[in-house]
C-alpha cells in the first residue's frame, strides 16, 4: 500500500504550474514561422508572436483550463467516470448552433468568426435550458436523469446536424466539418478576452466546490447529512460548467478528450481529493491544449491539423499506457 | 437545555401509491440510546431518515430539538448530529484516514489554509477517534480494500468525528461477526455514557436492544406500534412485530437474552 505523502498538494500544483509555464514557452516560441521571442521588444518577430500566435496560446489555455476542470467537476458530480464535459448536451446544442450558422453563411455578419460565436452560444443555452426544464418537470436532479437526457439532446442535435450537412453545398460542409473537429485558426486578442467572461466563473466557483464533491464520494446520504444541498450544488455546477462550455466550443469547436482525459491522468496519479484535483485539473489541462495546439500548428507545417485530432492522438495511447501500467480508473466500485 | 431530542406528530409518507409511514405520534427523550425496530420493510430507515432531516415530503410535523425541522438548513443540521446510512457506495481510492477526515468538513469553515491539508488540532481529533473505534491500524489502506464490516466501522467513525452529541445509525452492524457487533454495542454505550450522547439506531440486533438500550419505537407495517422500555415492548408485542415466538430471559452475569422459534405463517 502506498501512502500519501502530506506533502503531495504542494507537489502536484507546483508540477502543475511548472508544466503550464513550459506549454506556454514552447508554444510561443514553435510555430510554422522560425522567430526566437528573445529577439527583441519591438521588432517584427515579437509584434508577430504578439498578434498571431500568443492570443491562439493564451485562448488554448483557458480552453484546456476550462474543459479540464470542468470534466472533473462532472465526473464527480454525477460520479461517472466516462462524463466529459460534452456528455451534458451543452456542446452539441453549441455545434448545432454553429452549423446552422455556417449553413445560412451567418459566420461573416460580424466579422471572421464573430457571427458565429453568438449562434452557437445561443444553441448551447437553449440545450441547457431544455435540461433544466426536462428534469424540473421530472423533478428528479438526479444523477441518471441529468445524464439521460444530456445525451438524448446530444443525439437529437446531432441528427440535426447531420440533416442540414446533407442540405449544405461542398463548400459550407467542409467549413462544418472542419469547425466540428475543434479548431483555433485564425484567433485574436479580442476573441480571446471575449471568452473570459464566460468561463472565469465556472474556473472561480468549481475551485470552491471540492469540499462538496468529495463528501459526495461517501455516498448522497452522507453528503446531504454533511449539509450538501444536492440540488443546489448540481444546478449550480451544471450552470457554470454549462455557460463555459458553451461559449469555449462557440469559439473553438469541439475539442475531444481533453475534459475526460486531464482528470483521469490526475486521478489515475494519485490525485483523489477534489479539493486538489479541480486546480491541478486546471493547470494541467492549460498546459497539455497548449501543447496539443503547438503540434497541431507544426506537424503538417504550412498545414494547421485541427487540434482536436490532436488531442485525441496524443491523450488515446497516453490514457490506454497509464490504465495499463498504473491500474484502474474505475472510481466508483464499492 | 432542550429535553426532547424529537416530537413528531401525526408523521405520514407515501412512495407513489404505497404507505410508508402511517399516522406516527411520539417522541425522543434527548440524552438516551433509542432503538428503532421492525420487520424488514415496516418503514424503519424510512422513519430514521425523516428524523434525522434527510427525507422531506412527509405530512405531519416533525421538531428537531423543539425546532420544526423545516427551519433546520442542511448545513445548521450538519453541525448538531450525524448520520450512519445503511448502504453506500464509496468511491476507490481514499484512504481511510481520508474517509474519517471527510468528518470534519460540516464542521469546518472551509477557508483555503486549511483545505489541502489538515491543522495540527484537527489531526489530533482524527487520531482520537480512531483509536476510540480501534481503527488506526487501517488508517493507512484504502477503504475498498477493507472487508465489509471494517468499512462500516470507519464510515462510523466518520460519522463520530462530526458529531457525537446526536447521532442517528443506520443497521451500524450489518456485516459485522459477532465479536466486532459486541465490541461495537459496547463502545456506543461507552460514548453515549461519557458525552450523554443522544443515539438512534435502526437495528436487527434484538439482544443489543435488550441491553445496551434505554427505549426502543417497533414499527409494524409503517405504524408505531408501541414504544418505551425495550424488554417490556418487545415480551409484549414482539411476536406479531416479527412473526416469530419470542421467549425472553435475563442471566445475572450474561445480561437479557432472546430466543426465537418460527411460528406457521399466518
């Protein structure tokens, strides 16, 4: 039996931090254009880095930060280790959004993408919201309820999806499809601080929620008997978490695996305690987007490979590795 | 200081179309071990659960140290009793010593500087406990390795780490040999001794209510069908409580004992 060392907090936030630091040094300094940032203030290498590839950095990391975390929060939540962030019904809602946006060539109207960003803000809250009203009218927030009816909406919208791709000229389907392998092209600073709005506040409240989730662990009995307000905090979290993931995959698209991946790999590391996995989650999964997109950006170089397929390149054989070496993620046997 | 630990009056819940609890009146002196008991399936987790806060959509009225529970929050009750339930899952990959710390929470402010690891006074009242409940042995494994009465018996002293004033239990020796159900009775009676402790329990375990309890509620089918001294409630009505012939008899030295034999169904 291995034990705990008290000193593990430390440790893991430190190596966390450590990790982001490096993802952001690399990812500044690799790109498809050869630029050392060292070069100088204000030459055009660094007005380069500055416009063009750090607010694409900066934009990975919050996005990793937020899905990571908020994969976490879920997986503990509904005490469900397959939950990802894109098991609740949001980012499907989001996609649908977009598509439809794409189809009626909406995604100009404010500019590049910015047209786009708010028709698929709007379907990811109009999926939440048709959750919230199916299990208020089931009065039921339970954990099978809220995840039977996420996924229902998931394959509803989908099948819409589908639908219109088959009504969508050649072009506008390739536009969908590649928006639909999560991407972050052609980013900017304005886009960039148009996301922080939206997910700061689920990144702020699921760091006080680790208390919580870990009596919850114990059991819904035990939790409540502790003075959790069960439906409070799942309304609560699936409201934040909904709001930030909406809004990530209005910009980005839908990027895979890393909301179920980043707390798995944490977990499976030792990491039980909720009240340290939900930073750690969100250290780690700044660094391991920003590191995903910096291969996404060079590995078919002039080419940009959507990072979505990166993701799930790199984090498959990783998890499969670690499950196989390290032991179970099976979180919830008795 | 308040005497009734619990009145409830005319305490009614339905599943659906099915009865649960039906028309119950009484009370809970505080400061007393009070057995709840019954035939499987006559409404006693139920009742417990109401009493202790945790089941809401009955009819009647409960009060919670002279309070109706309705102006009892979650949190407020988290910090005046604790509770044992019968049958949880729990999460791998704690250790013990995490489980039992999980206590301390409800009664905590939860501030950053003791989140990730616990202050010194802390580790010093989880370290009581467990050697109270003769668990620090285990407090290093991890809980889903443990057998199933080990488990019970560190969600236990979870639960005495949050409050050991008022405590409601849930079958707390479900799984337990019969030399750990000893220990156990022996030990609740210890604590409610030293901290005039109020302690409901829901038990099977009619020869620890005959000797380690002051007052024990039988339910029958979802009623109250009599309460007050165990030996007098149980010689009276524990036949048609249980379906069994029950013959009850007292040794200086061994205390109450009980014999069964089955009767013919009815």
């Amino acid at each position: 039996m291995m034990q705990r060392s008290p000193r593990q907090p430390i440790l893991v936030l430190t190596g966390g931090v450590i990790f982001l630091l490096a993802a952001l040094a690399l990812g500044l300094s690799v790109g498809t254009t050869k630029i050392v940032p060292l070069g100088g203030l204000f030459d055009d290498a660094s007005r380069w880095i500055f416009h063009i590839r750090a607010p694409r950095v900066f934009l990975a990391a919050l996005l990793g930060a937020t899905l990571a975390m908020s994969g976490a929060a879920l997986q503990g939540l509904l005490r469900n280790p397959l939950v990802s962030p894109y098991t609740i019904g949001v980012s499907s809602g989001s996609s649908l959004g977009a598509v439809i946006a794409l189809r009626f060539g909406m995604e100009g109207i404010f500019g590049s993408l910015l047209g786009l960003f708010p028709m698929a803000l709007a379907g990811g809250m109009f999926s939440m919201l048709l959750l919230f009203a199916l299990s208020r009218r089931s009065r039921q927030w339970t954990g099978t309820t809220l995840l039977l009816s996420g996924i229902t909406i998931s394959f509803f919208c989908s099948a819409m999806i589908m639908f219109i791709q088959y009504t969508a000229t050649y072009q506008e389907s390739f536009k969908m499809v590649r928006w639909l392998m999560g991407t972050m092209d052609f980013i900017t600073w304005e886009q960039t601080a148009l996301l922080l709005p939206f997910v700061l506040p689920a990144l702020i409240y699921l760091n006080m929620v680790g208390d919580h989730l870990n009596l919850l662990t114990l059991g819904e009995d035990t939790a409540r008997s502790s003075g959790v307000s069960l439906s409070r905090l799942t309304i609560l979290i699936y409201l934040f978490v909904s709001i930030a993931v909406a809004a990530t995959v209005a910009l980005a698209g839908p990027i895979a695996f890393v909301g179920l991946i980043v707390p798995h790999i944490l977990r499976i590391s030792g990491v039980i305690s909720h009240r340290l996995l939900l930073p750690a989650s969100m250290l780690f999964g700044a660094g391991f987007l920003i590191f995903a997109d910096t291969v996404a950006r060079v590995i078919l170089a002039p080419q940009q490979v959507p990072v979505g397929v990166i993701t799930s390149l790199i984090g498959g054989p990783f998890f499969l590795f670690l499950l196989v070496h390290r032991g179970t993620t099976d979180t919830h046997s008795s | 200081m308040v005497k009734t630990l619990l009145h409830f009056t005319n305490l009614s819940l339905a599943a659906g179309d099915v009865p649960l609890l039906r028309d119950l009146t009484g009370s809970i002196p505080r400061g007393k071990m009070v057995a709840i008991a019954g035939a499987s399936g006559a409404g006693k987790t139920t009742l417990l659960r109401c009493l202790s806060g945790l089941n809401g959509g009955f009819t009647g009225s409960i009060n919670f140290l002279d309070q109706p529970m309705e102006q009892w929050s979650a949190r407020r009750m988290a910090s005046h009793r604790s509770y044992l339930p019968q049958n949880e899952q729990v999460s791998a990959g704690w250790s013990c010593l995490d489980v039992v710390q999980l206590g301390l929470v409800p009664i905590r402010d939860s501030s950053l500087r003791n989140a990730l690891t616990p202050a010194a006074g802390d580790l010093a009242l989880i370290e009581e406990v467990l050697a109270l409940t003769g668990l620090s042995v285990f407090s290093h494994r991890l809980f889903h390795t443990l057998s199933g009465g080990e488990k019970r018996r560190i969600l236990f002293a979870r639960a005495l780490l949050q409050n050991r004033d008022i405590m409601f239990l849930d079958e707390p020796t479900a799984f337990f040999d019969p030399g750990q159900a000893l220990r156990f009775w022996n030990l609740l009676s210890e604590i409610h001794t030293k901290s005039q402790s109020s302690i409901v329990v829901v038990t099977h375990d009619l020869q620890a209510i005959l000797n380690s309890f002051q007052e024990v509620l039988l339910l029958h089918r979802g009623s109250l069908m009599a309460t007050g001294d165990p030996k007098k409630v149980l010689t009276e009505h524990g036949e048609k409580a249980f379906g069994v012939s029950l013959s009850i008899g007292e040794d200086p030295s061994w205390g109450c004992f009980i014999k069964t034999r089955g009767n013919r169904h009815p």
